[in-house]
C-alpha cells in the first residue's frame, strides 16, 4: 500500500461528510439540540438518557452503521479517512446518538475473525447498535484490566463500567476474562441477567451506565472472539477508535471556534466588537492553531489505519492527544470569550463543554496517550540508554 | 545583630490572642444539611439562617468590622482585620455569608457616605441582619460597566429606575442593593449616580428572576426594574459621580482597598471550600489510579500537583508580603493581583482535579461513583464565574498593565 | 467502495520519478568546512559558493522554479514545486542559498513586474548567480511596516534614496535588494512604492554595517542609503502602489502565497538543520543524566519530548493537507499558521533542549564538553529572530485573526 | 521561634538592600556592565573572566561577605531574609563577583562544626571570597555524586565540575568522598596540583570551570567536614543555595520586567506605545505576577530558614522553582517583546537572558525542585498508596 498524499480522502467522504453536514444542520442544530437535551437543568436530568430518535432512524436510512463494515458482510467498506469526516460532522453538530458507539464496536467486531463476529457486523450493517463494554471500574480498558469473568461455559458474571450510550444500542459487546483469556461476547441489553444502571454524568448529549451481568448465557455463535483471541483484537481497533474520538473532538472544537468568533465579531464592548482586543482574537486564533494542528493528524491517523498499519497506533495516539489537548483548550476559551452569556445554561456553549471533557478522558487523555507514544518512540524506562 | 524582631503593635497581639480564645471555644457546630461551597451558592433559608448567625456571633465578639469606626458599629480599632481573618481561617470557621456587603458596600459607604447613611447602614451590614446584593452588570454591559444602561429619572419624590441588572447573587434574600445607574444619557463616566437600594421585592416595579449556570445551579439573578422608586436620601455622594464611587467599590472587591474584608477559611467538615484547594489535589490523586497504579504515583502528576501547591503557597505569601511595607514596591501591585491569581488557581486545580480522575471525570455529583462526590467537575465548570465576574481577567490584566506599569489604556 | 486513489496528475507522477532518480545521483559531497545551519547564517564565501553551486545545479536539474514559466527560465510546470520540495527534504538535501530571492523577490516579480523584468532577473535568482535581499524593516519600522521612512525623490535620471534599514540577511553577498520606499511624506499605505536596487556597495551612496545578534553571531546587516540613485526601470508595479506589492511578498514569505517556494530539508550531515528538530530531543535525552538516570527515563521530560514529536508531526501534517482542499477550509488558513507555528515549535524544541541538558546547558558551543556541540542553547537564543522577523507572532496572530477569522482589526 | 508575620525583614535589612541599589546604581549600571562584559563579541569571550576587581573591593568595605557569617566569628550574623534582599539587588544589577558563590559556601561552612569551618568563617568576614567544588561531571550535587576521593591522609584526586565564579575567589570548598564518607575541604586556587580549566559558558556576567585536583594534600585545619560528617552539612545548607539563587532571578526578573515595560511605555508602532497592545501588555502583566508569587515564597523561604527550620526545606524548593519558572518566562518575554533590537548584542537585556538561563539550571531547575518536593509533600512513589 502506497501513502496518499490527500490521506485518500475521495469524492465519496465527500459526499458522505457533505451529507451530514446537510442532514444536522436540518436536524439538529444547536437550537434544536438544547431544546432537546436541555429542555431541565435539574439535577436528575443527569442520570436520564435523551435523543432524539427519528433522526436516528434518518441516520440509519443512510447507513451510517454499515459505511465502516466490509463490503463482503453487507457494508460500505469505507476507509477510516471516511468514517473520520462523518464523525466530525456528528461532533460539529454534538448529536446524541449510538453512532460513535457503533463505529467503535465496528472496528472491534471487525478484528476478530469468527462467525460471531462476521454475524454482527452483518446485523450493525443493518442498523443494529452496538457499544463496547470493556471498561474496569478504575476506569482501565487495558485487556487484563476486567471486572467481568467468563465461565468454560460462557456464561458472564461481574459489571462493566463506563458503557458508552447503553440505553440506547441493542447489543452490548463485552469484554470477559477466564483461565484461557480475555474473550469478546455479544449480549442482548435486555437478555436475562444483565442489567443497566445508569450513570449521572455531566455531559448533557451522551449516557452512560455501569452493567451488572449476573450468570447471562452467552451462546457459541454470539462469542466474538474467543478466550484468548480478545485481546489481540482489541488492540487492533484501538487506533481506530482513538480516531473516531479525535474526529469528533475536532469537529466539536471547530463549532466551539466558529461560534466564538461569530460572538467575537458582533458582541460589543468599549465601542468596539470584542474581537478587535487582541485578549480575545489571539485565544481565538491560538484555538485555530491547536484544531489545526489536531485535524491534520486525524486525517494522519486515519490514513495510516487505511494505509500504513505499523503507523497506525503512533498516529492514532498523537492525533488523540492533540485533539483532548484541543478540546480542552477551546472549551475553556469558548466559556471565558462569551462572558457571563457563557457562563448560562441557556447558552449553547455549555453543550459542547461538556461532550469535550467527556471526550478528553475517554480511553486516555493526551497524557496518557503522551506516555504510550515514549514508550514506542523513545523505548521503555530503563531501556533506553 | 539579633534575630529580627516580630512587628505586630502591642494592641495587634492582644488582639490576635483574643480572637484565638474566642474561636477555641465558639465556632459553630456542623449543620445537619449540607453547607453551600461559598456565598454563591447560599440556597436556602436554612442555610442562610445558619451563616447569617455564625456572622453576627462573630461581629459580637468583634471579629467582623474590628477596623471601622466604633460610632458605627465597628471595632475602632487599626490594621486588625487581617489577624481576625487569620485566625479564623486558621481555626475552619465557616464563611460570612454578607459578602457583597462586607467586601463591598461597607467599604464605600465609609469612603462615600452621609454620617446618617453610615449611621443606619453599617451596623446591621457588620452583624448579617441586613444582607446587600449588587447592581453593576447588565446585559449590554459585562466587561465594559461605563456603558451601564439602567436609568434613573429624577422626578418630585426621588428617583424613579428602570433597567436590568444580571449577575446580582443573593438578590432573593437581600434587603438591600449597591445599584449603578445613569442619570444622564448625554456623558458616559460624567452621567452615572449610585444608589443604595432598598429591595422590597413586592412586585411593585421590582422583578428578581434566577438565572441558571451552566452547572444547573441557581444563585445568581436577574432583577428588572421598572419605574421602581428610590428616595435621594440613599444616593450615594454627588450626581454624576457614580463612576468614581463604583471604582472604590471595585478596588475593594479586587481587595486592594484600604479597609481589609472580613472572611475566613470557608465552611466546616467536608464541605470545606479548602477542600477545592491543591491539598485536596493529593487526597484525590492517592484514591484515583493511572496505569493501575495510584494517580499520586505518575511523576507528570506529581509534577502538576506540586505546582499547584507552590502556587497556593505563593497566593498566601502575596497576601503576607502584600502587609510588609519595605517589600512591596507599588500600593496596588500586590493587591489587584488577588483576583486574577486566586481565579486562575482555582480553576487550575479543578482541572488537573479532572485529569487525576480520569474517566470517573465523566460523573455528575448526583453520581454514587463520582470521586470525591463529584466536586470537582462541578468546580471546574464553576471557576468561570470566577475569572469571568467582578471584572473578566482580560480586563484585570488591562487594569494591573495600566494601573502599575503604566502602560497606555487599551480601550 | 474502492480503496481511495492517489490524486496526483500523471505529470506530477513523472515529475516525482524524475527528481528521486536525479537526487540519487547528484547530492553534493559534504564539505570540509562546517555548513551553516540556514540561509542567515551564511558567514563566508567558501559557504556560499559551495550552497549556491548546489541550487544552480539543482535548478539546471528542473527542481527549481518549476513552477514558473519557462520564458523567464522556469520549468513550465504546474503544482510540481511541492514535489520537488518534498524528495528534496526526504533526500536530506542542502538548503539553497537564495532563500529572499526564491521565496520572496521571484513571486513579487512574476506578479508585479514588467515583461522586461521578468526576463532580467528570474533565471539568475533561480539559478543563483545573483543573490537577493530584502530592505524593508527600518529602525522605527519593524511590526509597523506601514512606518517606512526610508525616501526615494525622483529626479532626472531616475531616483535617489536615503535612509536606513535593518535585519538585512546576505546584503554583503547579494546582487539586489527589494527595497520598500516612501515616496510621498502626505499619504502613508498609498504614499509607498517599491524598487529592485542594485548593490553596488562601492561606497557611493550605500553602506552595509554587520548587526550582531545577541549570540554573538553576524548574520544580519544594516544598510545605509545616502542619496543612493536608482534608475526608474528597477521600479515594481506603480508609484504609490508599494504597499500592495510589499503584500504579495509577505504573503508568499509566510508560506501563502501561490508560487511554492523552493525548498529542502536542510543541510547534509551532523550541521543538517534537521538535528535541530525533536528527534534531535530524543538523542540527547539518552546522553543527559537526571537524578543519575538518562533524562529519556524521566516521565516528566518523557511526556514534554512526546508533545514535541507530536507537534512537528502536525506542522508536517498541516503542509500535507494544506495541498488537499476538501480538508481545507479557508485557502489562508493553513499556509498563514506556517510561520507562527514553525518558529515557535523550534523556540520551544530548543527551551526544552536546555532543560534536558541541565547545568551543562551552561556551557557555550566553544566548550568542548558542551552537550551536542552546544547547538541547543545557541539555537534557543536563534529561535528569537524566528519569533520576532519577518512578522512578529503578535503580528502574525493579529493577521490569521483578522484575515481568517474575520474579527475587526486591531491596528 | 515564632514566624514572623514580616518574614523578620527589618530595619537592618532595609538598610542593607538600600545600600546595594544605590551603590550599584553608580558603579554597575546596565551600560557600565556592557561595556565592560559585552566589549567583545568573539566567540573567544566566552571562557573569559571579566569583571570589575575595584567595585569588589568596595563590596568588601561595606562588608558585605560578612553579612551571614556569625557575629561570634567576626561576622554581621544577619539572617537570610536580609541576605535575600541584599543578593536580589546583585541580581537586579546582574553583577559579576564572587558574592554569591562566596554567601552560599558560608552557609555550608557554617553548617559544619569544625575548627576548620570556623577559621574558614572568620576568614570570610575579613573579605576572603570562596566558591563551592561539589558538582560531579553530570551535573549532580548530591552526596554521594562526586567526582573527586580523598584519601585517608587527606589527600585530593579527581575533578569538580561546574564550579561557579572560580577565577575570582581565593579557596575552593572542594567535596570529596573516601571509604569513611563525604567530606568538606577547604583548598587555595594556586595550591600545588589544583588547575581551574575555564569552561566556555553562555553567560557574560559569571564565570565557570571545572578544577582538576592531582595530589592535593590538604593539611587537618584545612579540613570544613570530616569524612562523613560532609553530606549533613551541605543537606543543611542547601535550603540556603536555593534561596540566594532565587533572590538572584527574582531581582534580575524584575529588572527584565521595569526595562522591558519601559520600552512598552515608549516605542511607537502602529501609531501607539506599544504597550497599548494587549499581546504586549498581558505578557507584561504575567511576568509581574510570576515574579510576585516567586518574590513572596523568596521571603517565605529565607524567613523559614531563618525561623522554622523544618519548613526551610520545603519553602525554598518551592522559591527556586518558581524563580526559574519565573525567569525563564521574563527572560523569553524580554526579548521578544522588546522585538529586533532585543534580539542584538547591543541590546542590555541579552546579558539578563544569559544570567537567567544559568541560574535556572544552578542546583536543580524547576522540575528538579518539583520533583524533590513531591517526595516530601506525597509521598515517594510507591509509598503513597
């Protein structure tokens, strides 16, 4: 495989990502969206899990589930770069929906080489929503770092943490450990002895919940892959869903800049519109710099997953960090810019403050990305005189 | 040469003696509900009710006001009120809930008012039984408070005001309100006049509506005025010179007024606000983990909370040396710079608070998980207010370029 | 769904397959003396000599100017000078020495001269038999680059001009100037007009003085006018219109313009400016000590030196995709952050460098135990004229500001 | 011993640093420094030695070498925080002279009970200047680092590296380890088989070499600390380096500060001071409230020394730390601010940008401190769970 120049970015992202742009600003435009999600500013408001679900319906006529699954199992079998494009428009317009969640898995189900597996992506191509259930209650996604166990004869016990959009996918993809290995398990939200407990979370256009799995029966034909075999998958999808994170960061950063600046451009103080202080337009450009900086290496990164394997995880983990390190930075500018108006629950900024500091941590921050990357590229502690 | 010598005056060291007795044996005792982080945050009555006691318990054993003037109910006394808030700091006392009125309107009826405005308004301020909000903001006037729009109309009995003021905490229990207005739509600085106004929230030509942050809290207002009546005899100093009286306003709310405010640590037991401080960082980091290991054990961490502590360390040291004559150069240099550093601190730490949780960072406070009850998301959302209000730091840094390094005005 | 295509037309494919095969080739030997490490740092003339057989030998090869027409002695080509750029950096190529002829005069000519201009002067720039340089910041003139006092009169034969201007890199080697006038004292942007001058620095009229940097290197000089006379055919584009053309140049000096500047990756060997860049970091972290371990097992350092490898990666990331215009929003977007970010990715690269190096980053680059010959501490001072020339950052941020985002001006 | 709320900075104090500022107003201005420093801009200045022996001389008059030695032992006895001011204006003024080298040696020897420390004392109260030999080839000035042994009969071996100012002092207090430990000794710069080789350094205003030793025989007065006894007395000192390097940045940040700021007042661009710019004015302001914070632990941290000796430690890693962050930061802004011409040789602010750069790495920079810190203040890693 040669590296493209253009990262691969064809006519057909084009029409893809132009599609969602059209599709949210119609469906789901900021105005829309706070009336939506922030229609309460209760407390309780932040363990419930709302959306809106016709759009999704419009999103699964387009389908959105199936650009990321092999043509061979009924998919588009759309390059990264694609699927990178879709996804800054989805964080641009901050939709809550299972579609992150499903790519995510996406990628997973398509590192195994099973049935199940194959059957799955089948069904996501399909529409099915999926999310990944893989987290430990520290908050660790590393394969080892399990709180779900797997009998000989799988059937699931223990509790899966920080399930991202579990009330509203129809099947959660579990990890498991047992004496042979971590091993991916397909199960039905609402089959016999699982159950969803919400979280209460800050992020107004996600949910999340913890899952309490209590002797759930996993049939031979729903493993993913099998004891053993998980975590080599695992590891294969990390860069993707690294990237699919960045892209969202990075189309919700370029909102949160698009619409600073227009609030730069007309908001007047002193006489003149704000943008004029140079206290206000360098923390706009400085914001540019950093999304910039961040765009160009999730394009990078999803490129190399399409392009140049052996690249994919140190693409992946810079373009992570420089996204969370952007999202940070722009989220906090977005806020202090407005002023007090930003400071308001009735301002839109705020939706999108608060799905940047959930995307920060979400399977590593910059930091930790930061720390994985020396180990690659400057060798282990200890190794490297 | 002997060892330096301790400064205080004879009257200061009987005096901080008397405030450590006073306080070993009458600080309140923890409420059965759950205390508001700040006076920001003052919910309800019973919550007020509590504070407002524990102020005027206080201002008996002359811990509040010990440096105005006796004839007005303060203590008489000089350069005192720094060794009360030490002290009280230093024990865990819980917050004075006056606080517009203590950092603000005290100080500027003092520098502004008639001997009969102080004579009525100073001692029920000192002692909580009258609490004081504050009208400067608009909505058309953040940052740039000279172009505030509010408008009052002389007419046969006073004033009448019609206008809207944003921001205004503890409007709803407040009996009364500093209030900026125009009198004269001809001059900017030149056309403003200040107010104290009475706030009998009785619908007549008084509205007061909460605004609500972005966290889903309460605690700041909106009050509308509409024809709303004030006497002249609460005007404070002369027509048209409501800009300068707003400047002493701010000056000591930015705490670099002559009069020092009173305060203290925060409140008591876990809903301490000391908790939102840097040592609260390292509790956090020992219970969060970061590569399966404790988060205190990730020397970037380390890194990151120890400069925080040194930060805190500094900001209490700036208060210290900012007492010190002989090291300190410029009045005001030390002094306009509490804002802006205890702002960006507070925001700072909550931050790094958020990154030391890690994913658990997603959790609201209604959240059983959430670590440390989810304080910390809450407060990093939260440090806006503070480098946004009372001046945003762009423009304190515009006012300490100016003010001490005599830099030319940016606007 | 197929596997995307590569864009490039089949000219561009033949292209890049001709210049690989060339510079398998044709790459000069490394010198016996020490190479600068770019264009401002050219000291002698056995240094230009050698880089500017190079660039005359490069350009004879078609990977230079082939972009420009081929009547002014360019290649004829379309969107190739990328490419050529491209395998140049890949083959760790020497840098050309006509850096403010290449990237700066040649564009400004295409766009504003004459026919007769252009058949002068391009194809010795290209090949660098003439060198060029740039006259247009001044004493009083360095942000404000509307200040221009140095004066052009007309007289019979032509012009004269006095004044003086600064920052003056290769004046002492180069052939012309491009030279910013005021031409009328009444009018500032409208009252500018600008000039190719020669250098005929015989003593009549035109003095050149060496600056000395705060390294102690030369590198950049001050040239003095002193009714130095110019004959009107050397003037670009109208009397009056030197602001508009004086914007073209910037415009292609910071990357946007156009006409892509010829460029490599630096220099060969252990003086390659690329040794300057992050992976440099990593090499010296091994060789460092801190706390008695290599400063590449310290997790704080660790973490900084990733942030750096990331960033350079995104600055080459942001040149990739700036070519690719669905990934592109605004075409001035990407190429104006090149020099913001550049310059001050290098400061930073360099700052960290010395924190690396501890207290050996003391010594200076004669010591014989200077860690990496010393480069970096050097380099840090350097960094400085990348952050202030050419367009301070403030400056360059005021210019994405405005021109990209839209806000109001700050002038 | 109480704290004192005034950090104990008396009348005396007062006195002290007022003498300071006004004697080198008149003898080290910035433009008698350059001139005298930056005469030569060869690349062979940089391992000379240049300074001004006759404005030393006056230092010694108003003896100022005696200030922290004890008044038992001939000296002033004044404490650090009278110290701090005195070397804040040798900062300010960006002095070069054995002052420093020679304040931080007498607090090591002060920290050593000996008839050689105290002879040694005595000596510097009469105007003998001294420098520290106790840096080990990588930089390090922990204990048990160093490059130079001493045998049983006192006899010195091997190099010391980084040694500051050792062409302008009379003794070096050489470290030296042996079988029984870490000792102090006290040995003449022209002493048989001691060589100071120059090195080349950055920094106009100091001097630096390493001092090779071969066979120096130091006699038993001439021992500071016995072996053994070496590493609590430099342990004992080191809160003291650290604070009289800070207050070196500290006074040198705010003279980068008043320069720079002063030029902000007058130069014109774009019709304005250019302090009228928020890009200019902003970045002045945070170099004030950097140094502020760095000037209160400062006096935090002498007045800990001199008052609460179990905090010295803590106090003034944290004054070094901010002063270095402190410096670093002024000494950035002070060049770029002041634009080209701040960028030049003739320019005074270069020679502050080069004391600055040499003092942030002097015993450990910011990171250093932090570091250190983080074992007192959480715990060594592994232990704080």
């Amino acid at each position: 495989m040669t590296r493209p120049h253009d990262f691969g970015f064809d006519e057909t992202a084009q029409i893809l990502k132009d599609t969602a742009r059209r599709l949210l600003q119609d469906h789901c435009s900021p105005e829309q969206l706070h009336r939506l999600v922030a229609a309460s500013s209760e407390p309780a408001r932040a363990s419930e899990c709302v959306w809106d679900e016709a759009l999704w319906r419009r999103m699964l006529d387009l389908g959105w589930t199936a650009v990321a699954v092999p043509e061979a199992l009924g998919g588009f079998g759309m390059g990264l770069v694609a699927i990178a494009g879709l996804v800054e428009e989805i964080g641009r317009a901050a939709v809550p929906s299972p579609l992150i969640a499903t790519l995510c898995a996406t990628y997973v189900a398509a590192a195994c080489d099973s049935d199940g597996a194959r059957k799955l992506l089948r069904q996501i191509a399909s529409g099915l929503s999926v999310s990944l259930a893989i987290i430990d209650r520290r908050g660790s996604w590393e394969a080892g770092d399990c709180d779900v166990t797997a009998s000989d004869a799988g059937v699931l016990n223990g509790t899966a943490w920080f399930v991202q959009d579990a009330r509203k996918v129809g099947v959660l993809l579990v990890k498991a450990r047992s004496s042979r290995g971590v091993g991916l398990y397909a199960v039905d939200v609402d089959a016999a002895g699982v159950t969803i407990v919400p979280d209460a979370i800050v992020d107004l256009t996600r949910d999340q919940a913890h899952v309490e799995l209590r002797d759930v029966a996993v049939p031979a034909e729903r493993i993913i892959a099998l004891p053993g075999d998980g975590a080599r998958a695992l590891a294969a999808a990390e860069p993707a869903i690294l990237t699919i994170l960045a892209a969202d960061m990075v189309g919700a950063a370029e909102w949160q800049l698009q619409t600073t600046a227009e609030y730069a451009r007309t908001r007047v103080q002193f006489e003149r519109p704000i943008g004029f202080f140079q206290a206000v337009k360098h923390p706009l450009v400085d914001m540019m710099v950093k999304i910039d900086a961040a765009r160009s290496l999730l394009y990078d990164a999803a490129s190399a997953f399409d392009h140049e394997p052996d690249a994919a995880e140190v693409c992946a983990r810079m373009a992570k960090s420089a996204a969370s390190d952007a999202a940070s930075y722009c989220s906090g500018r977005s806020v202090q810019l407005h002023g007090g108006i930003g400071f308001t629950w009735e301002c839109f900024v705020q939706l999108w403050f608060k799905r940047q500091k959930h995307n920060e941590v979400l399977f590593g921050d910059a930091a930790h990305q930061r720390a994985r990357l020396a180990d690659r590229l400057l060798g282990r502690i200890g190794e490297t005189a | 040469m002997t060892e330096s010598a301790h400064s205080e005056s004879p009257e200061q060291v009987v005096y901080r003696a008397h405030c450590k007795a006073w306080l070993a044996g009458n600080l309140p005792p923890r409420p059965s509900f759950r205390l508001p982080l700040g006076p920001l945050e003052i919910a309800t009555e019973e919550q007020l009710e509590y504070l407002c006691a524990w102020q005027k318990a206080a201002y008996s054993a002359g811990l509040v006001g010990c440096d105005y003037p006796s004839e007005y109910g303060g203590g008489g006394l000089r350069d005192c009120q720094w060794i009360a808030n030490h002290e009280l700091k230093a024990a865990g006392a819980p917050f004075f809930p006056n606080i517009v009125g203590l950092g603000m309107a005290a100080p500027t009826i003092v520098h502004h008012g008639t001997e009969a405005q102080k004579r009525r308004l100073l001692r029920p301020l000192l002692a909580a039984e009258e609490i004081w909000c504050q009208g400067f903001s608009e909505p058309g006037a953040g940052s740039d408070l000279a172009n505030v729009q509010t408008f009052a109309e002389r007419d046969a009995e006073g004033w009448r005001v019609c206008g809207h003021k944003v921001w205004t905490t503890l409007a709803h229990f407040a009996t009364w309100m500093i209030l900026l207005c125009r009198t004269d739509r001809g001059r900017k600085h030149e056309g403003m006049t200040y107010f104290v106004a009475p706030m009998h929230a009785d619908g007549k030509g008084l509205t007061i509506r909460p605004l609500v942050k972005m966290t889903g809290e309460l605690g700041f207002n909106e009050v509308l005025f509409d024809d709303y009546p004030i006497t002249d005899d609460l005007r404070l100093d002369e027509v048209g010179r409501g800009w300068q009286v707003a400047m002493t306003t701010l000056l000591h709310e930015r705490g670099a007024g002559s009069l020092v405010t009173p305060s203290s640590g925060g409140g008591v037991g876990d809903d301490n606000a000391a908790t939102l401080g840097a040592a609260g960082l390292v509790e956090l980091a020992k219970r969060c983990h970061r590569a399966g290991k404790p988060a205190s054990d990730d020397p970037r961490l380390r890194d990151a909370i120890v400069e925080m502590l040194i930060r805190e360390r500094a900001f209490a040291q700036n208060e210290r040396r900012a007492t010190v004559r002989a090291l300190t150069d410029h009045p005001l240099r030390l002094p306009l710079q509490h804002k802006l550093t205890l702002s960006e601190l507070l925001q700072d730490t909550a931050r790094l608070a958020c990154e030391i949780e890690g994913v658990a960072a997603t959790l609201h406070q209604t959240d059983p998980h959430a670590p440390a009850g989810g304080r910390w998301p809450h407060a990093y959302m939260n440090s806006y207010g503070f480098t946004i209000a009372a001046g945003s730091n762009e423009v304190q840094r515009n006012i300490l370029g100016e003010r001490v390094l005599g830099l030319a005005k940016s606007k």
